[in-house]
C-alpha cells in the first residue's frame, strides 16, 4: 500500500517537473550527475534544445527568479521548492539532492539555509550513498562557523577534502574542481582564525588559498577576489612583527600594513567587476581600512586630506554599487550597505561635517532592521525604512560630485600580482597535522612561529620585555576548594571558579598600575583609564601646507556641501536596542588599547537552567556593526548589579578591562603553547596520567573586547564569539582541579606559562569547550594570571606566587608525559 502511494508521488513529481522550462530541467540533470561542486552563477542554455534558439550564458540567480510560462503567479524557485518535497516523500533522493543543490544559494540570501541543510542531513542519513554537492556540504560549514560550532565547522572542512578526489560519493569531474573545492576550505579555515583573531594562522590560510586558486588551468579570480576581501580584516589588524614576517615570505608591496590592505581590498573589488556584492565588499574594506588610518597619530598632516578623499571615494563607490532597496531584501547586501555608510560618517565626521551626525541616525534605524532580520527585521520594512535606504543613496551620490573618482577597475598593477606574481608555490603550514590532512603542497615547511616582540627564546623561557615591581600590601586571599559550578556559555559562576574578596576591590583605586609581560608604564599613568570617546581627528586648515592649493579647494568643496547633504536626510529616532558605543581591544604587543566607534544592538538575555546560570554576570545576545565577521553571533558579558552596585564607575570599567587584559596575554602564551607542540610533539602523542587517555590538540583563547554602551541601563560589556558545543572547566585559580583532567593538557599549559615567563606569572582558571576529536582545538575563556607584580592589571583572582604553589601543591601534583617532552620542569621543593 505504501509502494502504490509512493508511485502515485512520482508520478506527480514528474508532472510538476514539466511545469519547469527546458533550461532548469536540464540544470538538475547537470547538478545530478555532478557537473560542478558550485553552482555556476552563468549557465550554458545552448545544449538543452527548445529552451533558446542561440548560444547565451543565463544568470541562474535572475533567471531562477522570474516568473514561470505556465503558472505566472509563481517564480522557478518556487516550483523547484515544491518539487524538494515531493521527491523526499517519494523517496527520490538523488532527484532531492540536485534540487537541494539548486537552490540553496538563492535560500541562504533568503536566510532560510536551516531548512535546507536539514533536508540535506536526512538524505545523508535515508540514503548515505547519494552524493551531496561540496557547495552544500560547505554551506553547514559556513552556518555553523556563523554561529559559532567552529570545531564542527572545521572538522567538516578537512573531511571533505582529506579523501582526496577519488575516494568521495562526490565524482569530481576533472582536478580544477577538486582543486576549487579544496581551495574554499582553507579560505574558511583562515576565515575561522580571523573570527578568533589569530592574524597570522589566518593570514597564511587565505594566502595559500590564492595560491591554490591560481593553481587552476583557467584562475578562479571570483575564489581569489573573496580571500583577498578576507585579507584585507587580517591586514588591519596584524601587528607589525607578523605582517614583516607574512610580507617577507608571500612578497608583499606596502611596506605599512593598513597600505597594503587598502590595496589589497581594491584589488579584491577589481577582480569581480560585474558581481556587485563582491565589488562592494572589497570597496568598503578598503575606504574602512583609510578610515582606520585617519585615526592614526603618525600620519603627516600633509597626507590627512588625501587619505580621507581615498576612504570617502571608496566608501561611496562601495554603497552605489548596491541597489538600497535589493539591499533591504538580503542580510549580506544591508550589512554591506551599512557597514559602508558607517565608515563613510567616521571619515565625514573626520572631515568636520555636521551632515555626518544625521546619517548616523538613518545608519541605526537601519541597523535594527539587519539586528533583527530572522527575527521579524523583515517584516518590518515598510516605506519608511526604503525612503531612508533611498535617502543615504541619494545622499552619496551627491557628495561623489565633489569627491574625485579615480577607481578604475582595468588597473593592473596589483592583478599582476596576485594573479602571476612572484608567490611561493606553497605557504607556511600552520603545524605538522595540518600538513598531514589536507595542505600536502610541494615545499611546505613547518615552522614554529609566534610573535617576535612578544616572545623571546632564552632556553624554554618567555622572557617579558620588562617589569615593573610594584610594592602591594594586598594580603593572600583565600582559597575555596570546593568544587566549581560552571556555565555552559562560559559566564564565570563564583563557586570555586575564582577565589577573590570583594572587599579588595578598593585595591584597584589606590593602585591600578602594575607589571605588564610587555613593558612598563610610564610615570606611574593608571593602566585603566576613561579615555573620550574615539573619533578621528578633525582636520583643519593649518594641517594642509599652503603650496597643497588642489587639496586645499577640496577641502573647501566639502565645506559647502555639508549644508546641502544635511537637509538631504531626515534626523531620526535611534530606535530602541541600538546604542551609539565604544569597542575597546587590548593589544599585548604593544601594551596599549586600540578603539573605535560603533552602533551596538543588544538582543536577548540568554535562557539558561539555574545550573547554568552565572553568579556573576548575565550573557546576550550581542551584534555590533564593525564585528569582524557579517553574520557571527557574539556573546556580551555584564556584571550582574548586585555585584558592582556599591563601587563607582571607574572601579567597574577597570573590572571588565583586566578581564580583556589576561584574556589577551594568555592569547598570546596560546600562541607559543602551541607553536611549540607542534614543533616538538608527534599528532598521536597521548598522555595515560591517571590510566585514560589524553588528547593533545591545540588551545585558543577566544579574541574578546570591552565595550563601552552610551545612553543605555547596560554600561559596559565584555564580549567574544559564541561559541556552541560541551563546556568544561579544568581547574581555578586556588586548589581545585577537575579530576576529569588533571592528567592532561591545561595543567602543561598552565606549567608552561609558568616557565615561559621566567617564573614570574601563570595562567590558570582554564575553562571552554572541549573538542570531539584530538586533531581540533579547544577554546578557551575567562583566564585568570597568578603574577605579585601586576596586582592592579590582573584583577582580584591574581594571588601571586601563592595561587603558583597552590598549582604545583594541589591543581598538578606530577608533571606528565607532555611536560616532559616540552622540556618542563617542576619549581625546585625550597621554591614552594
């Protein structure tokens, strides 16, 4: 009975697939016998007869969009998602797979991939043989990555491509396809590391990545295009140490980073002239990268005017590039369109124009639209929001008329480059697993790499630039062994999980100074100050010498434009949720904090079970407008008010910057931890302490930020990635230790710190999510460093040398088979 209806299913499937033009029939066909692993964006119609009479490339995304000849109340998109239903009911997976293949870009933008990617998994589980195309299978990875699986998200990436090409469901048709395949999961890979700041891992990916993409009978400018659009937030962001070393060996231009990312960011808009999400993209890297630099203190005077002029002419070319009311209908086109804008009123408050202040409320009407858009954002567009989208394109289009447009996209200084420069055949590989699965490239070579000025080899030690001893009378603290009652996000809960006393606060105000692993401070200044809120610098006419005449008369241009472009736009109501707010970096290398201006949106609280909610602060739902990822969910961490009420302001923010500050210098003890593991321990190496076994895989420190909220009950915030998966805490910062993980790789990394720095500090209170298979990494958050002589810059949890001996006493009893390949070695009896 069930074969009869599951044949009258068929039947009606194959009426309904007639109803579609000859052109999307034949596309299943290709897309069910494996024709490419992406979908084309220009499909070859000639070959599927009676569709048109010549030879003609079709646009699948506006052609899967127009109205069908038979049913013209209905588009191809929508037949095509009727036809997925009924093959899954009819049993017809691999007809369910083509369809599914199809269509899932066009869903994606239509923020509906979810449900696809559910369809796509039940396949795999009803019918494991039915080859799902790479695209799909990169697109879960892509959503997870979104959402922060980011170890489920890079154990797809190197499963699809660790086979090789022949031993998949997949049939690669020829080995540029393979090849383009495994070319976008390394781009993801770096992506991923940019997502967790790791500047440098991030840049090697994406460099190798266009090496891979070049490596193609015909190059894939459009996969190049989007790895340079990624290397361009690296490149604002490495330190100076890193991009010598990444310049040196991939043979860079600019000799300033923030250079070579503008340019790197046009290049990326030039390799994509007829795709205007990818020419937008590219544009407003690099007007933003422009903009960055206008805040900079060593740009001459003479070379402000001229880098604004470049950021505003970027910016601007970026925004017209998308149509304002397309854009209101995808997530990817608003965020690009308003990223744009927002570093457009940077560069005209820069400029001193009054205009800007208006834009910035038509920017956060907006911005609540694409903070919201799963969420019912989009039902919300009504006229309105499309007059303002209309109005802020209008707006640009009449500041280009004084603004020189030099952009030319047939300029091929840097097309030279990247597509037939002088690149090495292969990058650096990131470690010696890394080579082993998925970069088996001629000539790779696996070096030990970490941050120059931060680190110095004398032996095993790492060696701090200086220290500056501070004289403490804060007494030992006590210690709370009982067990720790942890979060599954990761919000610290006081149970056990830092040892402090609130009446030591008050420390933090007699004297907030102290050691720093990087340097000193100079004159005693207080590490945690208020600083004003960051904009850059006005010019003015005293910047630009006399004989700079062209300049000056473009400065004047914009002065008598201002008044027109600000009754162009209409002042709005910042709507509620969206706050005008300060992100706030620490930056280790240079012991000094880096900051920006930003439109916040702060969603809602999380929904945990009293067991895992925190003691101490409450997690949201956070997302911010400069995020260095478009669609990454973030976390926002605040202090419960229960728990800062009785201190001031000041006490509060210098709370949530030492958080930052240790989370950021065990980044970098991160770095080195496992820099070293791969150049010194094998990828099978186990560890049997306590009679199981123990993994070695890499640690990371999440990249977090404080975050200043104006004109909002919140304050202040600190934040970092979500991150989804089993949540663990190993030990804290007194005596406990989870027994679960005594044995294993936190209490090397904590006695490896301890060592790195010459016995001056350790980094303890490891917690995060612990990963499914020994070859990921885990995640890590919330550290806490034990160090006498930085009492006011590690907070209260910082119990000096006694949280050490506890370590040793309690927490790691007997070094392990790790320590000992690492060359660690115990604090002398005496020591302790």
């Amino acid at each position: 009975m069930e074969e009869v209806a599951v044949n009258e299913h068929v039947k009606i499937f194959e009426t309904r697939l007639n109803v579609l033009p000859p052109v999307v029939r034949g596309l299943l066909a290709d897309a069910e016998n494996c024709a490419w692993p992406f979908l084309p964006h220009l499909y070859d119609a000639y070959e599927r007869r009676g569709a048109i009479d010549e030879k003609v490339m079709v646009n699948l995304k506006d052609f899967l969009t127009t109205k069908n000849a038979k049913e013209p109340t209905r588009m191809q998109i929508d037949i095509l998602q009727e036809l997925l239903i009924l093959a899954m009911s009819c049993r017809l997976y691999s007809r369910a797979a083509a369809i599914l293949f199809v269509i899932d870009r066009y869903a994606y933008w239509k923020g509906a991939a979810d449900e696809l990617l559910k369809i796509a998994a039940r396949i795999q589980r009803r019918s494991p043989g039915t080859p799902i195309a790479p695209q799909v299978v990169i697109r879960r990875a892509r959503v997870m990555v979104s959402k922060g699986a980011l170890q489920s998200a890079e154990r797809i990436l190197v499963k699809l491509v660790a086979s090789g090409m022949e031993l998949t469901d997949w049939k690669y048709r020829n080995f540029d396809d393979y090849l383009t395949v495994k070319a976008v999961c390394i781009q993801i890979r770096g992506q991923i590391r940019l997502k967790l700041g790791l500047w440098r891992e991030a840049a090697e990916f994406l460099m190798d990545s266009i090496i891979m993409f070049r490596q193609r009978t015909d190059i894939d400018k459009k996969g190049i295009s989007s790895s340079l659009g990624l290397l361009v937030d690296v490149l604002t962001n490495i330190s100076k140490s890193e991009y010598a070393s990444i310049r040196q060996i991939y043979k860079l231009k600019e000799e300033d980073s923030l250079m070579e990312a503008y340019q790197t960011g046009l290049e990326a808009a030039r390799l994509c002239p007829y795709t205007a999400y990818f020419q937008t993209r590219g544009l407003r890297r690099a007007g933003a990268t422009l903009v960055k630099r206008l805040t900079q203190d060593n740009i001459p005077p003479t070379e402000k005017l001229q880098t604004l002029l470049n950021a505003v002419e970027a910016l601007t070319c970026s925004i017209v590039c998308i149509d304002p009311l397309e854009s209101l209908s995808s997530s990817e086109q608003l965020y690009e369109f308003l990223n744009a804008t927002h570093y457009l009123d940077e560069a005209l408050f820069a400029a001193g124009m009054e205009c800007a202040t208006v834009l910035q409320t038509n920017i956060a009407v907006l911005y609540k639209i694409l903070s919201e858009y799963d969420k019912g954002g989009r039902d919300a567009i009504d006229d309105n929001i499309k007059n303002i989208a209309s109005d802020i394109t209008n707006f640009v289009k009449e500041l280009q008329s004084v603004v020189p447009i030099n952009f030319d996209t047939n300029d091929k200084s840097y097309h030279e480059h990247y597509l037939t420069g002088v690149l090495p055949k292969a990058g650096p590989s990131l470690g010696i697993k890394q080579a082993k699965i998925d970069r088996k490239l001629d000539d790779i070579n696996v070096i030990e790499h970490h941050q120059k000025s931060n680190i110095d080899h004398q032996g095993d030690a790492y060696k701090p630039t200086s220290v500056d001893i501070v004289d403490s009378s804060l007494q030992a603290l006590i210690v709370n062994t009982q067990d720790a009652t942890v979060d599954s996000v990761g919000v610290i809960s006081t149970n056990a999980s830092t040892v402090c006393h609130d009446d030591e606060v008050d420390f933090l105000a007699r004297n907030p100074t102290g050691a720093t692993l990087f340097g000193l401070l100079e004159n005693n200044t207080p590490t945690f100050h208020h600083e004003p809120i960051p904009k850059p610098s006005r010019l003015s006419m005293k910047d630009i010498q006399q004989k700079d005449s062209d300049l000056i008369k473009f400065q004047n241009r914009f002065f008598d434009i201002d008044r027109r472009l600000k009754n162009m736009l209409k002042k709005q109501t910042i709507p509620s949720n969206v706050y005008r707010a300060v992100v706030y970096k620490y930056i280790p290398h240079k012991d000094a904090w880096e900051s920006h201006g930003t439109l916040l949106h702060i969603g809602d609280k999380l929904q945990l079970s009293s067991e895992d909610e925190g003691h101490q602060r409450h997690p949201y739902w956070i997302s911010y407008i400069t995020q260095d990822e478009l669609i990454g969910r973030y976390l926002g961490k605040a202090f419960r008010q229960e728990k800062v009420r009785r201190y001031d302001e000041d006490i509060v923010r210098s709370k949530y910057k030492q958080d930052i500050c240790c989370q950021s210098i065990a980044r970098e003890y991160a770095t080195a931890f496992n820099a070293r593991l791969t150049a010194v321990i094998p990828s099978s190496l186990t560890l049997e302490g306590d009679g199981s076994k123990r993994g070695v895989y890499d640690l990371q420190y999440l990249p977090a930020s404080f975050v200043e909220v104006l004109d909002s009950d919140i304050k202040f915030l600190n934040v970092e990635p979500f991150i989804d998966g089993k949540w663990v805490k190993i030990n804290n910062n007194g005596q406990w230790v989870n027994e679960e993980f005594e044995d294993g790789i936190g209490g090397t990394f904590s006695h490896f710190t301890y060592q790195w720095s010459e016995k001056r500090e350790m980094v303890v209170d490891l917690q995060g999510w612990i990963p499914a298979a020994d070859d990921e990494v885990m995640y890590l958050t919330d550290p806490q460093l034990h160090n006498d002589n930085a009492r006011g810059r590690y907070g209260l949890g910082n119990r000096g040398q006694l949280g050490i001996k506890d370590f040793f006493k309690s927490q790691h009893k007997h070094c392990n088979d790790l320590c000992q390949s690492l060359g660690l070695k115990r604090p002398w009896p005496d020591e302790l």
